[in-house]
C-alpha cells in the first residue's frame, strides 16, 4: 500500500525495483472489490434507511464519492515511488455518467487537489487523467442521460476502455523512459481489470437506477391509489377472494356501515351480504375470472338495516396476490323510486284497461241501438208503403164508381178534385161523398 506521506520525484533514477506484474495486477483486483463493495455497501445502509443516494443534494453526494475515492487512493497500487494506479477513474466517469455534472465535480476536485498534494512523477498525468475521467463520463451521459435503460455492456465497457487508455496515453507526459517502462508493465493488468469494472460496475448503477426509478413509480401508483381510496366519496372495499375477507376499507365505507375501520377489517364480506356463502363464493369468483363486474345485492348495516346496493367489482395485485377492490353505491332510493314508478304503470295500465272496456261496452250499446232505430224505420217504412198503397186503392175504386155512374148517367158520387190538387201540394185531404 503507499505511503500516504508526500511522494518524491524518482524518474532520475531509473533503476528502481519495480513490484512483480502478480504482486500490481492483485493489488489492482484489491482495489477494484474495495470499490465494488463501498458502493454497494453504501448503496445497502441508505436503502435500509429509504434514502435514495441520487436524489440526495449534489454537494452531498459529490462529498460521499470524493471520500471513496480518496479511500481507494489510500489502498492504491503502487507501480513505482510517485506513480499510483487506482480504481479512481472508474468511480469518476461512471459518477458523471450517472450523477450529473456537480456531483462528480465535487469529487473530482477532491481527487485531484489530493494527487497534486501527493506529488510523484505522475501527478500531473494523474490530475489530467482524473478530469478527463469525469469529462469523458459527462460525454456519455449527455448520451444517454434519463435514459440510462438505453445503456447497453458495449456503451459501459467502451466507456471503461476510453477513460483507461486516454489514463494510459496521458503516462507519455512523464520522462519518455519512465513512460515506455510504465505502459510496458502496467498496460494489460489496467486494461484487463478496469474497463470489465467499469462494466460491472455500470451495470449495478444501471439496475440500481431502473429499482430507484420503478420504486418511485410504485410510490406513485400508491399515493394515487391511496388518494382515491382515502379520499373518494364513493364506499370502497378491498376482499380476499379466497377466505371472503375484507382486507381495507375506505372512511366512505366506515361512514356508510357503521362499523370502525378496525371492525370492518375483522369481518368478512358474508357479515355484510345477505347472499348465503355459497352464493356469495361464486359471485367472487366470477368477478376473480373478470366474468363479471357488476353485481346487485343487498347489504347489512352496523344499525340492522338492510340496503340495496350496486357494486363494481374487479381484480387488484397487492403484495403479490390479487384481491378485489369493490365500488359500492347505494340504490335503495333509486330501487324504490323504480318500484314505485312501475306500480303507478301498472294502476295506469288497469285505468286505460278499464276505459277501454267501458268504451267498448258503450260502442257496442250504441250498435244495437242504432240496429234496432233501423229495424224500426223498416217496419215504419213497411207501414207508410202499406197505408199508402190502401189510399191509393180506395181512390182508383172511386174513379171506376164515378165512371160507372157518368156511363149509366148519373152524377158522380165521389168527389176526386183532391187527387189532382195532392199531386201538386203533397197534401191527401179525405174524400167527402156528394
């Protein structure tokens, strides 16, 4: 591990000792899990204690991870006096990818203004190399940034590859043989241990932000959810479909029943139907099956009454079971303004029911009525022919006793100037004998 004491400049001499490439590349490796296990071990204390670490404010955050990094400087691998490989550049770029310009800002002055303390032949090479880790992981963030599910391992490891190799081109600004020495031993170990960390280290972030962000939205169907269901005016249940017991209730549905909230979650569904339990089975069962969402019944009340109610029923997950939430409304002014209506229909049918009849009866009254006035204009008739045709015959037998009087020479006995006359006035006055 390296001397936390200032580092000397050693490139005059370079004849040094330098560690075995096993003895680099397992320090590397030490360093790389020291960095894995801080940030999730980091990321386990918040989450116990419901604090997103993302959303915390950026000079808190950017404070957090310039400690980590100053706590991998202190456990670095040490290639030679004054040149210190670290898994530094990873938390660097991967904390602009993720956390944005202030955060990672903050971290990287911290880890930089320590570098430059710290001294060495690398230490300019280091404070480049260190911001250029934190501009190259804002270059992919302004990528990917809020869509971080678009992140593939290619993007992660192509960020890991880039941070390392602009970490190792940056080596050139030291002496030109320390610097051939330096790429010589130390290039494969960093490039086979600290992009793959970036990847998987990537990944976690990537997981963490997608829990962080469908955690949140689970939050938000919940506020919902329990702002309609708290606040809604409308009386609300949530059954267990299986045992018939309610789970929740709403303050309308405490308000409505009479129950406490703490009763009505002891009771089951058949102390509040009037169906029998075998009844009331199927019907959950059918709104389980989405068969059917609406029902009518008729519930119970804490006061004995009984009412006439709708409900809405369907399937909720919750906990990892579906239960079922039910809307309940009361009909019962509604059942009986429905029943009294079809009462007052039906006295209004029997009333034009009856009408008709008596109409008919009158119909009919009226038809006999006028068959028998045309009976009795017939007989009438009849009779005005009969008399008629008496006053006709007694007139031509006068006219033959006239003629058979003027033939033998005597006076007529029958005067007849009337036939004429009633031919022209209508009248038939009554014959007078002389």
């Amino acid at each position: 591990m390296p001397n936390p004491a200032k580092i000397q400049s050693s490139h005059g001499n370079l004849s040094v000792n330098l560690p075995p490439l096993h003895d680099f590349s397992l320090m590397l490796l030490i360093n790389a899990a020291l960095l894995l296990g801080l940030t999730q071990l980091l990321d386990l204390l918040l989450a116990r204690r419901g604090i997103d670490w993302s959303g915390r404010p950026g000079w808190l955050t950017g404070l957090g991870l310039g400690l980590i990094g100053l706590l991998l400087m202190q456990t670095t691998a040490v290639f030679t006096p004054g040149i210190l490989i670290d898994a530094r550049y990873v938390l660097l770029s991967l904390s602009g990818l993720f956390l944005g310009p202030l955060p990672s800002l903050i971290a990287t002055l911290m880890l930089a203004s320590f570098r430059a303390w710290l001294g060495g032949d690398a230490a300019l090479t280091g404070v480049i190399a260190i911001f250029g880790a934190w501009l190259l992981g804002l270059l992919w963030r302004r990528r990917y940034v809020s869509q971080f599910e678009r992140l593939t391992w290619r993007s992660l490891l192509g960020l890991g590859l880039a941070v390392h190799l602009l970490m190792l081109a940056l080596m050139l600004l030291m002496p030109w043989a320390l610097a051939w020495q330096t790429l010589r031993e130390i290039s494969l170990p960093v490039l086979l241990i600290h992009p793959p960390l970036t990847l998987v280290l990537g990944l976690l972030l990537q997981e963490r932000w997608q829990r962080q962000i469908d955690l949140t939205q689970l939050r938000e169907r919940e506020q919902r959810y329990h702002g309609l269901f708290d606040n809604n005016h409308a009386m609300m249940l949530i059954i267990d479909p299986d045992k018939g017991r309610i789970l929740d209730a709403n303050p309308a549905a405490t308000a409505y029943y009479g129950w406490s909230l703490e009763q009505l979650r002891g009771m089951r569904i058949t102390d509040i139907n009037c169906l029998s339990a075998e009844q009331i089975q199927q019907e959950m069962a059918k709104a389980r099956r989405a068969e059917r969402q609406y029902f009518e019944f008729q519930h119970r009340r804490a006061d004995g009454s009984v009412r006439d109610v709708e409900v809405f029923s369907g399937v909720i997950p919750l906990q990892g079971k579906d239960y079922l939430y039910s809307i309940i409304h009361d009909v019962s002014a509604r059942k009986q303004a429905q029943a009294e209506l079809l009462a007052l229909q039906e006295q209004r049918h029997r009333e034009q029911a009856e009408a008709l009849r008596q109409q008919l009866q009158a119909q009919q009254r009226l038809e006999l009525a006028l068959e028998e006035a045309e009976q009795g204009n017939a007989e009438l008739q009849r009779f005005n022919r009969a008399m008629v045709g008496r006053e006709l015959e007694m007139i031509r037998l006068k006219q033959e006793v006239n003629q058979l009087s003027q033939e033998l020479g005597h006076a007529e006995p029958y005067d007849l100037s009337f036939a004429e006359s009633a031919k022209t006035e209508g009248a038939a006055p009554g014959d007078q004998p002389r």
